[in-house]
C-alpha cells in the first residue's frame, strides 16, 4: 500500500515537473553593457514546441565624460515579441519578430550634437543559442528594427539650441547580442 502510494506522488510529480520543465527563460546580453552601460533583460516563455514570445527591456541612466565632453546614450526601450526555434525551443537557431518602442537622449559620441525623442517600430533578429548546460545557455545574434521617429537635435548636450526637429522614418541595427540565459 505505501509502494503504491509513493509511486502515485511520484507520478504527479514528474507530470508537474515536465509541465514547467523548459518553459521560461531570462536572459540578458553582455554588449548591451557595453554600450555606455546599458542595462537589459528578457524574458520567454515557450507558448509551443517551435515558439516562444518574449518581452524586453534596456535601460540606461548614465551620462559620462570623456576628454571634458560629455558622452550619453540614455534610454528606456520596451520590447514584444516571438521567437521561432526550427529545431529545439531554447536551442540551436532561431529567428524573432518584435514591435519595439525607445525613448531617448544620446550625444557627444560622434560629435557634440544630441539628439532626443521617441521611436517606435518593429525589428528582426537571428540567431543562434548554444546549450551549455539544460539550464545555461549561450546567445549569439544580430538585427535590425525600423520605424518612426519624433526627434530634436541639440547643438550640444547643455546649450538648448535647436538645430533640427521633426519626424522621419529610420532603420537601424538594433540587436547585437552575445549574452547568458538561464531556463527554469
């Protein structure tokens, strides 16, 4: 009677495990601190056996001189979107879509110009994820986002001179990203 009792708690409890067995992930991407110091995270959760939808977000607060000029890439972006995996969830390669929207202020990188605004837009990626372990993976990809932009750009970061304003569409590289997952 006990033999039969444990089997039965053991059954539920493999049926529980493999229920949330590799279904999210959180991760980040190590070129995002990079760039001025960017912080950054997403989550996933697998939805089928070949896709996952994701949520992002980076932020960045910092401004920094460098050579008495001052140096900014600040910003808060938000992020939504899906992953197709064609051969594992959470391994080997992969492909995303995403609506993206980024408020932000950066200058002083190239030139002395800042330009701030808003931009809204969707996004491509692809990749690639390396199991190191069932729960520790290694991300590679690349991507591009486009879209709208509302912006004004400042002669220099503390000036307040106008030089342009505007709306105007973009493309840009959005997604470099070399960084560490875990899954639970």
């Amino acid at each position: 009677m006990k033999g039969v009792k444990y089997i039965g708690i053991s059954v539920v409890m493999l049926v529980c495990h493999s229920l949330w067995a590799q279904k999210f992930s959180v991760s980040t991407n190590a070129v995002g601190y990079l760039n001025l110091a960017t912080l950054n995270a997403e989550v996933s959760y697998a939805v089928a056996q070949h896709w996952s939808v994701t949520a992002g977000v980076k932020y960045n607060p910092f401004t920094f001189k460098v050579s008495g000029r001052q140096v900014q890439n600040r910003q808060q972006a938000y992020s939504v979107g899906a992953r197709f995996w064609p051969w594992h969830i959470y391994s080997g390669w992969w492909v995303a879509a995403k609506a993206q929207y980024q408020e932000y202020n950066s200058g002083g990188i190239f030139s002395v110009e800042t330009e701030e605004g808003d931009r809204w837009g969707a996004g491509i990626t692809a990749g690639y994820t390396y199991m190191v372990h069932p729960r520790l993976n290694l991300e590679f990809g690349l991507g591009l986002w486009a879209g709208m932009k509302r912006y004004t750009v400042y002669s220099c970061p503390s000036c307040g001179l106008t030089m342009d304003a505007g709306n105007k569409g973009f493309i840009l590289p959005n997604d470099l990203i070399i960084g560490i997952s875990y899954v639970f």
